[in-house]
C-alpha cells in the first residue's frame, strides 16, 4: 500500500507558529503591565503628592503661627504707647526691640506713628535702618491704624528682602489707636531652604501670583491675567518692588495636573491659614514614567523568559512527538518500499518461472522440427532440387534464427549458472568483440574499446558472460544503424572491489522506456518482427547471477548501459 510521506506541518513550522503565539502573547501582557502600572503609579504619585503638600502646608503654618501673638503682646505694652509721645520717644526702645527680635530671630520689629512713619526700630543701628521711614503705603499698616490685626506679603521697601508683615495698633487709655507696632519675618531664609530641596513647590498668594517657590525663576510671577484693579494695588502697596510680574506659563490639565514651563506635574493643592495663600506640591509625570517604565521592563522581562521557557517545553515535546512520528512514518515508508520490492520481484520470478515452463515447452516442441527441416536442406542442397542459391540462402537464414529463438529460450530452462571460474574481463570483452567484428565493420561504426593493461578477474560463466555484452553491443548496434555518423564507446573503470562497464551509442535513445520496462521478458523498442524483447531480460537475469547491476546512465544523445561486476578477489565470491 502506498503511504502518503507529505508532512504539510513540521517542526520548523510548528516553532514560527509558536514564536508568533509568544510574541503576541508577550506583547499583550507588556502592554497590559505597562497600563496597569502607569495607573498604579500615578495614583501611588497623587496620594504622595497629597501627603507631602499637607506636611509643607503645616510646616508653612506652623512658621507663621509662632509669631502671631507676639505683635499682640508688645501693643499692650505700654511702654511702647509711651514711646509714641515725642516727650518719651528714645533709644532705649531701639535696644528694647533689638533684644526682643534677636531672641524671636525677626528681621524687625518697628513702632509707626499714626502717619506710618518709623519712630522706634530694632535695626536702628543698620544701614537699612527703617528709623524715620514712612511706610504709610503699606495695607497692613493701614488696616492696623483702623483697629484690626493684619498680616501682608512684601518685598521689603527699605531691606529689598521679602519679609511677612504682622501688625498691631498701639492704643492710648481711651483704646484709641495712635500708632502701630509690626514684625517681619525675613522669608528669605525659606526660600533658600525650598531652592536646595529636591521637590517642587509653589505658594500662590489670593492674586495667584508666586509669594514662594523651590524655583527661583518661578517668583513673583502670576500663573493667570491679573484683572487691571489688583495690578493697581500692588503697584501703589509697592508690594513686589520693581519685580516685573511677568506671566508664568502655567496651563491647568486637569484636576490634578498641571503643566509649568512645558513640564507635566502631578498637583496637589491646599490652602494655608494666612492671607488666602494656596501650597502647592507638584511631582514631575516623568517619574511616574520612569517608575511605569522601570516597573514594565522588570516585569515584562519576567514574562517573557517565564513564557519563553514554557514555551520552549512546549515546542520541546511537540519537536519529539514529530520526531517519533516522522521515525514511524519513515519505517512505515521503508517497510512499505520493501514490501513493494517484494511483490515486484515475486511478480517477475513468477512471470519468469511461467516463462521457463513455457520455453521448455516450446524448445522441446521445436527442436525435433527444426533438427529435421535443417536434415531436408542439407539433403535439398546435396541434390540439387533447391536451384536457387538465394534461395538456399534464405532458408538457411530462417533455420538459424529459428535455433536462435530455441536458444535464447533455452537460457530461461536452464536457470541460475553455478559453474563458474576465474575469467579475465580483457578476454571477455575480446571474445565479444570478435563475434560482432563483421557486424560492427558493415555498419561503419565508429568503435572504440578501452584497452586494459592490467588484468581484471572476475568469478563468472564466460560463456554467460559473454552473452550478457554481447547482448548489449547488439542492441547497441542497431540503435545507431541508421546514423550518419555511428558510433559505440565501450568504457571500463576499475574500482576498490568492483568493475564498472560503460556502453555509449549516439542512436535514437530509449524513446521514454525505462530500465524496468525493458527488462521485461518480450519488451522491445525494435520494430515489429525485430527480434522478440528477450535479450535484455536474459542480460540481466545473467548480469544478478553474477552478483552485479545494470543501469541507465545519462547522456546528451543516444544511450548508455552500465554494467557493474564484483571482482574476483573481494571476497564476495558466490
């Protein structure tokens, strides 16, 4: 039976599917991390900016707090009502403020009359002495002269440093304010302190501009228009000097993004307890990035080699599945080709032993008649009753190929040879030639014989033999009968343990038959009545008797037989 070897899918194939399956698969799941991270992270990077701006939101307070009460206490001094009065006003006040505001660590601490101007000071002994400034302008000054405590963000008049401003009317015995008595916490100090840190701060005073930032660049700038009316106040509070209050690019992305200067930041946002000032802690999107990233690379990583190695298992067992499967399937092809050699091979032992019974048949049958018809001629001849030569000719002819057709009948009766000896091939191949000299010379063809110089022995039936080439160079000969130019190569080849003979006409070829054809008992290519298709068969059943092979070579033009025989002396002598 014969078995289908096509393999639609191997292992190669098998691999590439599976290499597609994982990349897809690593793909989706790098994807999938790198989404899941990236929101893990951002909200992780919104709680933290959360809870950092609460810690810098009470710090923020917590430093504005602490003096709060401490304007409140010196008004109701009253000493410093006293001081007020021309006839009391002197520098013991000066040192009196300086001491409180060394131990407080204020920049100052000053006393104003009610036009604002500077009466008692804490740095009078300063080059930027506040002693006779007039600071009248100021809001926190004016809304302390009609009664109320208040605090302002400025930067100073006189010092140029920024400072927080609380202030206290001073009042007489009749509680009527007469003057005012402020602090100023430098907030320089802070500000430096926020530049040095690795974090982004920004705290936007009720007209949104930057009162304090981790980046110096960013100060005093307003992050929205400023309406003409409040532009107006601060230039005539004088309250950011001659800072420019150039725009800051700061654009709103959402309720907890926001982008400065062309950078993405997480914002978390608070109010502080003074003054309607905003904190605001901005973490860089960049680090949730990194973080996303870093997070993605790690586990994508993990994945892919987790799902390499599972694949590579499984690519594993499906290449040695195939594997055992091929093995199977190439046994079940060999068996199946032995088993079809077979059947052939029974089938042509078969036809041959129908053959052999049949030409013993006919041999028998023939031989008396034949014997007898060749007596008659010869009687015939003797008594001149045939008057024709021709004649006698002819019928001479057709008893000899009559005898030649019980001849080669007779090879199939005889069976396999075993009377073989030592022969030299040189002599094999000139008892050919001698027979088929005439033969070669009438047809004018051109004939060419390898000569050998060293002996060849083979362990054969010489006579057998024999009739195998001569066989062979017959049908050689009529193959190239009716070329202009006709020409036969007998080539011989010595080799380790075998012979190889080469014989090469230029005729018409086998015109499509193959070896197998041609080696049938009655198969010809000759034209009809020329000869009977029995002359390769014998050639080749002669040919496995002696161990060896007949082949089909390939040439351009005509036809080549090669005939391969063991040597006598490689130890296969059978």
């Amino acid at each position: 039976m014969p078995v289908d070897t096509k393999i639609s899918h191997g292992p190669g194939r098998m691999r590439k599917s599976v290499m597609g399956v994982l990349f897809v698969t690593v793909v989706l799941a790098i994807v999938a991390t790198f989404f899941g991270a990236q929101h893990y992270f951002n909200r992780l990077e919104t709680q933290g900016a959360s809870d950092r701006m609460v810690l810098y939101q009470r710090a923020l307070n917590q430093t504005l707090r602490q003096y709060q009460h401490l304007p409140f206490i010196l008004a109701r001094d009253p000493r410093y009502s006293q001081a007020l009065s021309p006839l009391v006003a002197g520098s013991d006040t000066n040192e009196r403020l300086k001491l409180i505001a060394q131990e407080a660590k204020l920049e100052a601490i000053y006393l104003m009359d009610t036009t604002g101007r500077v009466v008692a000071t804490s740095n009078a002994d300063e080059s930027y002495s506040f002693l006779g400034q007039n600071y009248g302008f100021r809001p926190y000054f004016q809304q302390a002269l009609k009664g109320r405590r208040s605090d302002y963000f400025a930067i100073g008049a006189t010092s140029g440093r920024p400072g927080y401003f609380v202030a206290e009317p001073v009042r007489n015995a009749e509680n009527i304010p007469i003057g005012v008595i402020a602090i100023k916490l430098d907030m320089s100090e802070l500000q430096r302190s926020w530049e040095n840190d690795s974090e982004t701060l920004v705290v936007l005073n009720k007209d949104n501009i930057v009162v304090l930032a981790s980046n110096p660049k960013w100060l005093y700038r307003p992050v929205s228009a400023l309406a003409p009316q409040a532009r107006d106040t601060i230039r005539r509070s004088r309250q950011f000097g001659n800072e420019v209050l150039g725009p800051l690019n700061w654009s709103a992305m959402g309720a907890n993004r926001v982008a400065v200067e062309g950078i993405n930041y997480v914002l978390a946002s608070g109010p502080s307890e003074w003054r309607d000032w905003t904190v605001n802690y901005l973490q860089p999107e960049s680090v949730i990035l990194r973080q996303t990233l870093l997070t993605t690379t790690l586990f994508g990583s993990i994945i892919t080699l987790l799902l390499g190695f599972a694949t590579f298992l499984r690519s594993l067992r499906i290449e040695l599945a195939y594997t055992a499967s091929e093995r199977q399937r190439a046994q079940l092809v060999e068996t199946n080709q032995q088993l079809e050699l077979a059947q052939t091979e029974l089938a042509r032992s078969a036809k041959l032993a129908a053959l052999g019974h049949l030409a013993a048949s006919v041999t028998h049958e023939l031989g008396q008649p034949i014997s007898a018809f060749r007596n008659h001629l010869a009687a015939a001849e003797m008594s001149n009753e045939i008057t024709s030569p021709q004649t006698a000719l002819n019928l001479n002819n057709l008893v000899k190929r009559m005898e030649a057709i019980a001849s080669q009948f007779r090879f199939f009766v005889r069976g396999r040879v075993n009377q073989k000896t030592t022969v030299d091939l040189a002599t094999v191949l000139g008892e050919t030639e001698n027979l088929l000299k005439t033969e070669i010379k009438d047809g004018g063809i051109d004939f060419q014989c390898t000569q050998l110089h060293d002996p060849v022995e083979l362990h054969a039936h010489q006579v057998l033999i024999e009739q195998a080439f001569t066989n062979l160079l017959k049908n050689a000969i009529h193959a190239v009968a009716n070329e202009p130019r006709p020409k036969i190569l007998l080539a011989v080849e010595k080799k380790s343990k075998t012979v190889e003979i080469r014989i090469t006409d230029n005729g018409q070829g086998l015109n499509g038959a193959t070896l197998t054809d041609m080696q049938e008992p009655f198969f010809s290519t000759k034209p009809s009545g020329v000869g009977m298709g029995l002359g390769l068969a014998i050639t080749t059943e002669i040919i496995k008797d002696h161990g060896g092979s007949l082949t089909i070579g390939s040439v351009d033009k005509g036809a080549e037989f090669i005939v391969t025989l063991p040597l006598a002396n490689n130890g296969d002598l059978t």
